[in-house]
C-alpha cells in the first residue's frame, strides 16, 4: 500500500511539472486568429479519442473544444447561440459556464479570470489544453514531440477513518486551504469520515474576477440602452466599455456611477431618459460581457457620432474604430 501511495505521489508530482512547464512546439497561428491543427492525438484515461471538432492553436498554444471533452466524460452540456455561451455540469457536479471572448469563467456560481478568453468556431467554445483538463477534474500531459495530449481523470478522494484530509493533500500536492476552496468548505471540521472531495485544483481559483453589484450592472446597461440600443451587439459593448475604461483612467471619477454622472458626455443621466431606460437583452449580454472582461474597444474612453458631432475637440482625438454610427477614441 505504502509503495502505491509512493507511485502515485510521484506520478502526480510529474504531472504537476509538466502541467507549470508545458510548451506546445505546434506550428503558430497568427496572433489573432486560430489554426486547425490536424496532427494532434487526444487520449483520455489512455485510449485515443476522435474529437467532433478539430483542435485549435493560437499564439502557440493548444486549445481544445471543451463541450467536446466534456460530453465524453459524461458531463451534460448545453449551448446558448443567443449569448455565445456553454454550461457544462460535471459528473463530479461542477458547474462550468463559458462565453465567447468573455476571459472570466463561472465555476460553481464563483466568478474567475482565464489568462485568455476562450473563442467560438463552429459554435464549439475552445480553451486552452491546461484549463480544459482542470475544470473537468483530470491531469494532462504533452508531448511535443509526438504532438499527443494524454488527459486522466481524477475520481474525487473519499475520507475514511485510515485516509483522512492529511493523507489527501500529501498524495495529491495540494494544501488543505486549496482543498478546502476547491470544495467550497470552511474549515476542516466540515470534513467527516464519507466526505468526498475534489482533489484536482483549477488554476483559475487563484485568479478570482473583480465582482461588482447588481445597481451598477443595470445602470450601465440603461446608459448602453439609451446610447447604443438601436446598434448591434458589438456597438453596445464598445459604448458599456467606455464607462469603464473611465473607471480605470487616473482622468475620470474612479467608479460607474461617478462616470456617467459627473460632465457633460452623457446628457441623458440628467434629461430623465436614463431613468426610463428598459436594457433590450442584447445590451444586457453586451454589459455583462464587458463586466466580465470582454473589451473591443481597449483605450478608449470617448464615442461618438461624427454627422453630429463636430469641433476641434473631437477632430484632435486619436480614433481607435467605428462601429456602427460611433466613432470611439481617445
């Protein structure tokens, strides 16, 4: 017993390294775009799968279809075409909800930032091989060489009486405060002989995303709804990033609410017409997005529409893009 306790302890240690070091030497995409990568082998538990969808590499990294992965795990997924987005409920009943170019990930109700946004093709969610095998509660391995992605599972470690939370967070590298979050658990004491507990830790809990309220959600989306409900989905999410990219600019009031109603650029927080203001559902998807980190409009912290709007002001701002009948700068 003692000797497999060994094995496995080094085993996981060896997957740990690979998990921290992994290099993936697949021929790069372009910066911006995704590759398919038609030479990759996917195994799981150590038999070769086929994938519904093919592999994807972007700025050097290998992205998977999680939904992919996930169905042949047994996980249940579902696909919202409306907001670009899956949920995905683990066997071991995680739940996982994902969204186009949106880099934070709900996992179990908490909200966590991805050091990359995940990105649809083909209606599939892709993220990278790293994240894919931490949410769904396996280890991964990469061989470059043989350009092979071996994904384990890991069942979730039960406690007895002979294999308590120390043996736990020895065999599988983890500390009991990790163990404890990834579980959703207070203290130790919460832990009795028959608990089960998830072992594999998703780098994401380190990384949790910046919260914020449900009052400054809806006055956002009723600014974006005045401004920019008559555009596309992607004129609305310029417009809600705006405001906050004000937020994060030493040059304007340091909150959402402060923005919109400190100045002159939004007239309608002081005509009645943000208070009337009822967010469509595209807005709504548009101002959560943003919330969550989606920015189209990286820097700019001004918009507006040139047949209308005219001067030496305006004319003296470095323009980023036009979308819709905006133009945003800065």
């Amino acid at each position: 017993m003692l000797c497999r306790s060994m094995q496995t302890r080094g085993r996981m240690l060896i997957i740990m390294l690979l998990l921290l070091c992994i290099a993936l030497p697949v021929v790069a995409a372009d910066k911006a775009e995704a590759a398919t990568a038609n030479n990759v082998t996917i195994k799981i538990n150590n038999v070769k799968v086929k994938l519904a969808d093919p592999v994807q590499v972007s700025d050097g990294r290998l992205f998977l279809p999680i939904a992919n992965l996930a169905e042949l795990l047994n996980a249940k997924t579902k696909w919202d075409q409306d907001n670009e987005a899956v949920t995905i409920q683990t066997v071991n009943k995680d739940k996982i909800v994902l969204s186009n170019g949106v880099p934070v990930v709900y996992f179990n109700e908490s909200r966590y930032r991805m050091d990359v946004a995940p990105f649809v093709a083909e209606g599939r969610i892709y993220i990278p091989l790293r994240h894919v095998a931490e949410l769904l509660h396996a280890t991964v391995k990469w061989d470059g060489e043989a350009q092979l992605a071996e994904l384990e599972t890991v069942e979730p470690a039960v406690v007895t009486e002979d294999y308590g939370v120390p043996e736990i967070t020895e065999q599988h590298g983890i500390s009991l405060k990790a163990l404890l979050k990834r579980n959703k658990l207070s203290n130790a004491d919460d832990i009795k002989v028959g608990t089960s507990l998830r072992v594999v830790i998703p780098s994401i809990l380190d990384n949790e995303a910046e919260p914020y309220t449900k009052e400054d959600y809806m006055l956002l989306a009723k600014l974006t709804q005045v401004e920019s409900g008559y555009e596309g989905y992607e004129g609305q999410l310029a417009v809600a990033n705006v405001v906050l990219n004000r937020v994060k600019d030493s040059r304007f009031p340091d909150s959402i609410y402060d923005v919109i109603y400190s100045g002159k650029q939004f007239p309608v927080a002081h005509n009645g017409m943000l208070d009337k203001s009822v967010p469509n559902a595209s807005v709504l998807r548009a101002v959560k997005d943003a919330l969550n980190g989606r920015n189209n409009v990286q820097d700019a912290v001004y918009f507006y529409d040139p047949k209308v709007t005219s001067g030496s002001f305006w004319s003296g701002l470095d323009k980023i893009v036009t979308i819709g009948s905006h133009r945003f700068a800065k």
